[in-house]
C-alpha cells in the first residue's frame, strides 16, 4: 500500500514518486518521471508531467498543470487555476520541447488564483504573486508582484502579512520578522517569533 492518498478518480503512473502523507484528489494525472514530496495536497484536475519537481508541503489548488521544467520548492501555494508554460512562443505545427525553459519557485512563494507565470523565469523566496498577476520577469524574495505585465508593489512577510518599509527596515506585525531593504532587496534579519 502506498503512504500517500489518490482519489481513485485521480491517474498515478508508474516512475511517478510521490512522498509520504501527500493527497492526489479527484480527475488529477501524475505522469511517469514527476517527483512529488511529503504532506502535498494536489486538488482537484492537477496535471504533473514528467521531469518536474514539487517540494514538501505544497499545496496546488484546482485546475493547475504543472508542466516539464517547472521545479516548486518546498511550502509552496499555487492558488486555482494558476498558469504556468514551458515554451515562448509555441505553436501547434511547430515541435519546441527542445526549447523548454525552466521556471523555478522558491520556498515559500504563493501564486495567486489565474496569475500567470511565464516560463524560464525564477520567483524568489517567499515572493507573493497576486491573483490575475502575469509575471514575465524574475522576482525578488518577499516581492509582492501584481497587474499586467505584473510589477513590484511591496513587500511581504514570510508569514504572509504585507510589511511597510520605513527608513530601510521594517518589522511584521503578525509574527515579529524583521527586514532590511538595500538596493532594491530585502533580507531577513530577525527570523518570526516561535508560536
């Protein structure tokens, strides 16, 4: 018996490696060579291709294809019907699978409901992607990115909570974090309050 659970609606196929505690719900589709860690959640109609990579502890909503050369770190959300793509400019009668480019989501990162990532770019630790957001670039960690073609409007807290940068720093009213803000990055530099 495996240590994971699919809705026996859902295909899991043979090569596919699937961690422990990890729920595949109904209609989803793991192909052969996707690896997928512990404690997953895979909602309704996910579709996993071959050669991806989905850390521990994350969590894919309805609707979403995670397609060959996209790798997700671990704790991260994709939120409903988000899009990711593997190729620039595809077309039906034209084979590009040798032009797949990689798109990378770092620890932590959120992706909000229909935002779109285009391939071989690289959302930073714990980067929020608001819903309806099409990201075209890479995006710093903490970033909090929205609109079309979406831009930086601020930051976010590790735990999720929009900080308010002044004179440099900044401190999360939720959990405590506090921040620095130099050259248009921000980094860490008291990690959030135990709960």
């Amino acid at each position: 018996m495996p240590d994971y659970f699919a809705h026996e609606s859902s295909y899991v196929d043979d090569g596919a490696v699937i961690g422990a505690g990890t729920k595949i719900w109904h209609f989803s589709h793991v192909m052969p060579g996707a690896v997928i860690g512990a404690r997953c959640s895979l909602g309704q109609n996910v579709v996993v291709m071959p050669g991806t990579r989905i850390g521990d502890n994350v969590k894919i909503q309805n609707n979403v294809s995670i397609y060959e050369g996209v790798e997700l770190e671990s704790d991260v959300f994709c939120g409903p019907s988000c899009v990711f793509t593997n190729v620039l400019n595809p077309r039906a009668h034209v084979s590009r699978k040798h032009e797949y480019r990689r798109t990378l989501v770092r620890r932590g990162g959120s992706i909000g409901a229909n935002a779109t990532i285009v391939c071989g770019v690289t959302l930073g630790e714990y980067a929020f992607i608001g819903a309806g957001a099409v990201v075209t670039a890479d995006v710093p960690p903490y970033g909090l990115m929205v609109g079309v073609p979406a831009r930086r409007v601020g930051w976010m807290c590790q735990c999720g909570t929009r900080l308010h940068v002044a004179s440099g720093t900044a401190a999360c009213a939720t959990c405590a974090a506090a921040y620095e803000e130099r050259a248009g990055a921000l980094r860490q530099t008291t990690p959030p309050r135990k709960s």
